[in-house]
C-alpha cells in the first residue's frame, strides 16, 4: 500500500516550486491564485528569495504547502495513495492532497495558521531544540522535572525528539539533557516554541477559522498528528487539527501505525527528503522515493 507524506517548516529552499511553474499551466493557475489570495508575491519569494526572506514564518508555511499540493494536483492519475499524513504544517497540504480540503481553502487555513502562530511567537520568547540518542522516556521526564514551561514536541522518530517552550527552560533542559547522555541537545533557528502551551492563543484563532471551514469525507484515510490512526471523519479531522498546535507532532508513531495498517511504500510530496530518512530510521526495509512532476 501507498502512504504519501508531506513535509513541515524546515525544508523550504529557493527555487522551490520553480520546476513545475515552468512545465505545468495548471501549476501556473495555482501559483498566480496564491499570491491572489495571500496578497503578496509569494511565487517571487519562492523561486528568487534569499534564505532568511524564506524562514518568515508567513512565507515558509505557504510556500511549503503550495510546492506540496500543487505538485500532488499535476500528478493527476499517478497520485494514488491509499493513506496520508502530514509532518506538523504538512498536515495541511495532505488534506487538500486527499480532497477532505478545497485548495483555496487550503491556503487560507495555511496562512491564518502562520500568522497566529507568528502573533504568539511575539507575545512571549520561546524556543525548540533537537535531542539526539535518548528514550523518549528520558526527555520526557527531564522535561517534566524542569522549571518553567518545556515539553516534548516532535517524536520525529526513535532517539530523536525535539523540545518546545521557553527560552531559559529549553536551555536548562538541553543541559540536564546533555549529562542524562544526550548525542546532540541543541537550539533549533526557529521563531517560537511550536507544539507547545505557548502557542494557546494560535490555537484559539486558529479554531475559528477551523470550524467555519469546509471540511468534506476524504478519498483516503489521513494518520494526524494527535490521534496517530486512521481517520476519516470530517469533524473529528477538524478536532485533531485544532488540537495539534499546542500538542506534540507524534510522526514516530504515525509511521508505525501506518506501516502496521499495510503501507510498504512511502512517497514525500513536496520539498526536501527529511520524511523519506525518518521512515528509513525507523524500518530500513521500507521503500521510500520522492515524488515527481
């Protein structure tokens, strides 16, 4: 069975996207309706932008779910998948992908949810970091044990986990991290403390726009961030991704549930091959590819 995937904040590059503008008319339509929509030459900033124009946070999300759905939309009949799961942001683009989300709604929820979680970003300084070679076990209960807010935010797949929530509490738990017997326990460049109770007030917007957003039955099952299984459901899809941003993105056990459900097949849709090598982390017996125009 064929599992797509698609990618979260982080693997933005520029030139994204730019290969298929250039070969496909309907990408172009796509393309040109986004910077429509999100009232900024979005396209611009993807093909010709520098690094740090890329990493605004109103930039990254749109512009990784664009090169997400419109290169699963030029695909046409060979996107076949039979389940799907989105990496955080990238639970988005599988739901358009799998037809539970209109494009342009789509990209409306995609840039509300950037903006929230940019907004929350500045009410309070927070961080995340990667920690590498513990049992989630062991980061937990360091988290647990440390003053201030700090949790486990991504499981992106075993002896890796990366920790969300305020900059001195992240700090402290990277060093207690490091003599538990940490490889690596370093700060992540990013805006805030994703995944985590600092992003309340996002996850409060975000609802809103959420729950007056037509949400219909999938061609095939989604894995979510929150629940990990099979899920179908319009409304309960709508309560798993409002609950995702304040919960922790478990892509760890995602896969498992998916491979255990009959995937022997994972193709990433979009940017970057950071989904393909967690698969392989966590089976290397398990064929992964990229997917092409």
């Amino acid at each position: 069975m064929k599992a797509y995937v698609f990618p979260g904040q982080g693997a933005q590059f520029t030139g994204m996207g730019k290969d298929l503008y250039d070969t496909s008319d309907k990408a172009k339509e796509l393309f040109q309706h986004a910077n429509d929509v999100l009232g900024f030459d979005i396209v611009k900033i993807m093909f010709e932008g520098s690094a740090d124009e890329l990493k605004q946070t109103k930039v990254t999300q749109p512009a990784i779910f664009l090169h997400s759905t419109i290169l699963a939309e030029v695909m046409g009949d060979r996107f076949q998948p039979d389940m799907v799961a989105g990496h955080s942001l990238g639970e988005l683009s599988a739901l358009v992908a799998n037809r539970t989300l209109a494009f342009s709604d789509g990209l409306h929820l995609v840039s509300q949810r950037a903006q929230a979680m940019q907004k929350a970003c500045e009410i309070k300084p927070s961080t995340m970091a990667a920690v590498l070679g513990l049992e989630d076990g062991v980061v937990e209960q360091v988290c647990e044990d440390t003053a201030g807010i700090v949790v486990a935010a991504n499981y992106n797949c075993p002896g890796q986990l990366v920790i969300s929530g305020e900059i001195e509490a992240v700090n402290n738990a990277c060093e207690t991290l490091k003599e538990a017997g940490a490889r690596r326990a370093l700060l992540l460049p990013v805006g805030g403390a994703f995944h985590s109770p600092l992003m309340e007030p996002a996850r409060e917007e975000l609802a809103a726009a959420i729950e007056s957003t037509n949400f219909t039955d999938p061609a095939c099952p989604i894995y979510q961030n929150v629940s990990t299984i099979a899920v179908t459901d319009p409304s309960e899809i709508k309560k798993n991704l409002i609950a995702q941003l304040t919960a922790p993105v478990k892509w760890t056990q995602s896969l498992k549930n998916m491979i255990a459900d009959g995937a022997d097949e994972f193709i990433e849709v979009g940017p970057g091959n950071v989904l393909q090598g967690l698969v392989k982390k966590l089976d290397r017996s398990i064929a992964t590819e990229k997917a092409a125009i």
